[in-house]
C-alpha cells in the first residue's frame, strides 16, 4: 500500500491522490471501449496535461492574495496560481513549512505530527488567513492544534456507525433509497473536524476502478436505491475522466434518478471548477452537488466566480455548514454567510452539529446555542437563507432536524403559538373534528 497522503507527483493511477502533470500508463486501460463505455468516445488514451490554460473572464485575486504569492510563491506564475494541480502539488503538508508561512502558536506547535489526521492546506485557502492570528475562524478550522488529542467521553472514532452500514467496502447504505459512494479518502485541504478522520487521507480507500466496481455493482442489484450521494475525501479532486468515469457507470443504472456530489473545492480549491469540468458535469443531470462551506471569509471572487459556473451549467448547489465554537456559533456570522452563499446561488440546505468524532470538543457547541441561532434568522432573513439544523445521530440513526419550540400550548379549540418576535398568536385546531354537514 502507499504511504499516506504521498506527494501527487510520486502516484500512480490507482493511488488516491488526483492525477498530477504526468503521463498516465494506457496499460491500466487495456481494452478502453469495454472499461468505459460512453465515456470511451472521446479520447482513448489519458494524458494530464502538466499545465491548464487559466479560465476566460477569471475573477481577479484579492491585493491580500497577490500578497501572499510574491511573498511565500515568487516563481508561481498567474497560470500555476489558476491551475489546480498547481495548488495540489504546492499544498503545506509539514509544519516546517506551515510555520515559516504561518508563525504557530504553543497550541499548534504542540498538535503530534502523528495525527490521525494528515495536515494539508492549499496555498490559495493559506492565503485566506496567512496573516492572522490563532483565533482567525478560518485557521482554527484546518491548522491541528494539541486540543485534538484530547477525546471526550461520548466521542469516538465513527460516531455515526458508518463502518457498520457498510455492505461493500467504501458505501454506506444507511437509508433505503440512497447510498453513500466514498470515492477516494483525498481532500486537498483538511477539516480538523472531519466525521471521517478516522480514514481520510491514509491511503485506506483507494480511488480504484476494482473497488468501484464492486460498489457500482451493488447498487445496480439494489434496485431500491435511487439517489446516490459521492464523496469522500472529495470527488472533485479526481481527474475529469475518473470522475466522468464513476457518472457514466452510475447513469446506466435505471433505477438510480439522481446523483449527487458532496465537495468542499470551491471554498479551498476553486481553481478546479474548469470549463471542462463544467462541461463533463453537466452532461449527467440531474445532478445535484452539496457545497461545505464554514465562514463567510471562504466567499471570495475566486469562490464566487466557481459557484457561477456551476450554476449557469444548471446544476443546482446546497450548502453543508458545521456548527462551530469559536467560528460560526453567533446569529450575525451564520446570516452573513447565508447572505453570502444566496449571492452565490447556493441555497443554505444543512447546519450540522459538530459530530462526536475523537479530538473535537473543543469545536462543539450546545444544541442550545444551535437553537439560538435558527430562532435569531427565522423571521429575520429570507426563509431561503435559513439552514435546516439537524443532529446526525450517533451509531447510524440518521439525520434527525431540530427547530425552537413555537408551539406553547393548546385548547380544546386553537394550538398557542408564538411567532419570531415572541409575540402570542392562536391557530384554530380544535382537538375534535368537526363533523360534516350533510
């Protein structure tokens, strides 16, 4: 097996790490019609060019980021800036590196090098904080710090039961009409939090077209399953043609109507939404992708100028937020990046309480302080701009949505409510029904 989260200029085709600027061997393709179907029509050997032209009408970076890359990146040119395999191959991996870029604090530089989850940040997200201090959300959120070795009582490695719902390596099959397809355990840029720390980024789920294949047939014998959710690691760090390769695969399945995408690319790597990429998505609608997005300082013109071409190819987009303490757990910070994701055209979809994987309380709030702030936007915003707030229950139970309690009481005739102002109202409700009149 390989080593962990290996530099991507050093992989090999199966490896999970996204193809780099190399040549990639056609003797993994040995009868390219019979492996990939439709998506064979287009070319039937795979090179990765080494560079990606910038994309056309590209948003200018912020004067902080131009900062950023003549101080920490001289010889990148505004081409590898655009480039995301760029991005890929210069992430901070070590906290050498991390520390001459970003000057660590006692916390951080206490966090074990062994971690259970690697350390990588993409220079264009480093950019966003470089200049800050231990508190900045954004940092707080992807540098380790010695608060991750710290595991609670109630926290465990795979609090949601995942690995016992798992029928084929790398799927989950919690619901009966959807299924959870982990396509490879890379992200270009770690969460501290990850519910999946436990196997993201050390080589454990290979982006292999051997395992696929076993899942692919799973779903394909379960004809109740008709919504399939890939993640990860994130699926949009694969190549264009592996992605299109799984899409493909999945669209030959009658009984699967939707597919859906789970990415948090556009806030640490938007360089990677390319026409090409836009254009190879777009051809497998319905398809839907669920955007991860944690404070309104990952809204930038690069982010923005993503999220457009997304949503100009009518792919619908919904954000996934984690509740977190010390980083979005106030009314006025979750508004503004509601705000910021509408402008976006990302419909706030899910706010997530901090699940209780090992090392995270120091992230989690009180469901009460969750409650607070949906009772603090509701009435107060567009409905649109609210997230449902839902707790995903430990040991497999699923998504369970929590909403502050209106309702405070009830006669024999009207339900007591009161409405975002706490202002008392009444509904007709009576607890018998009325009878018909003939």
């Amino acid at each position: 097996m390989q080593k962990a989260d290996a530099p991507a200029e050093t992989l090999i085709i199966e490896d999970d790490e996204p193809p780099s600027g190399r040549l990639v061997l056609k003797s993994f393709y040995p009868s390219p019609v019979a492996d990939f179907g439709p998506v064979s029509r287009k070319r039937h050997t795979f090179i990765v060019p080494v560079k990606t032209r910038p994309i056309k009408g590209l948003a200018k970076t912020t004067p902080k980021t131009r900062a950023f890359i003549k101080k920490y990146f001289p010889q990148a040119s505004t081409r590898d800036w655009h480039d995301w395999q760029w991005q890929v191959r210069n992430r901070v991996r070590t906290y050498e590196k991390l520390n001459q870029i970003l000057p660590l604090c006692p916390e951080e530089l206490l966090a074990d090098k062994a971690s259970q989850l690697p350390l990588g940040i993409t220079p264009y997200y480093l950019s966003l904080f470089s200049d800050s201090t231990p508190e900045h959300p954004l940092r707080r959120s992807v540098v380790p710090t010695v608060n991750e070795w710290i595991k609670m009582p109630c926290e465990s490695d795979d609090p949601l039961g995942e690995d016992h719902q798992s029928p084929v390596p790398g799927l989950v099959h919690r619901y009966p009409d959807r299924v959870l397809f982990l396509l490879l355990d890379f992200c270009s840029t770690y969460c501290r939090y990850c519910t999946r720390s436990r196997v993201v980024g050390h080589g454990g789920i290979l982006a292999s077209r051997a395992r696929w294949e076993k899942a692919i047939e799973y779903i394909r014998n379960t004809p109740t399953i008709r919504d399939v959710l890939l993640s990860g690691g994130d699926p949009l760090t694969l190549s264009n043609d592996r992605l299109e390769w799984v899409l493909s695969r999945l669209r030959q399945i009658p009984h699967v109507q939707i597919i859906r995408i789970g990415t948090k690319v556009p806030a640490v790597l938007p360089q990677r939404i390319t026409p090409a990429l836009v254009k190879m998505l777009k051809q497998y609608h319905p398809l839907w992708l669920s955007l991860h997005f944690t404070h309104p300082d990952e809204c930038t013109p690069e982010t923005h100028k993503a999220c457009t071409m997304l949503a100009d190819a009518g792919i619908p987009l919904g954000s996934q937020t984690v509740l977190l303490k010390g980083i979005n757990d106030s009314v006025e910070t979750m508004t503004d990046l509601m705000h910021k994701l509408m402008k976006m055209r990302v419909r706030p979809y899910y706010l997530y309480q901090c699940d209780p994987i090992t090392g995270s309380g120091h992230f989690r709030t009180t469901i009460h302080q969750g409650l607070d702030i949906i009772r603090g936007m509701r009435g107060f915003t567009t409905g649109y701009a609210v997230p449902t707030y839902v707790v995903d229950a430990p040991g497999g139970g699923g998504k369970i949505p929590l909403m502050p309690d209106y309702v405070c009481g009830h006669t024999t005739e009207d339900l007591m409510l009161t409405n975002y102002e706490n202002k008392p109202f009444t509904y007709p409700d009576p607890v018998q029904a009325m009878p018909v009149q003939g």
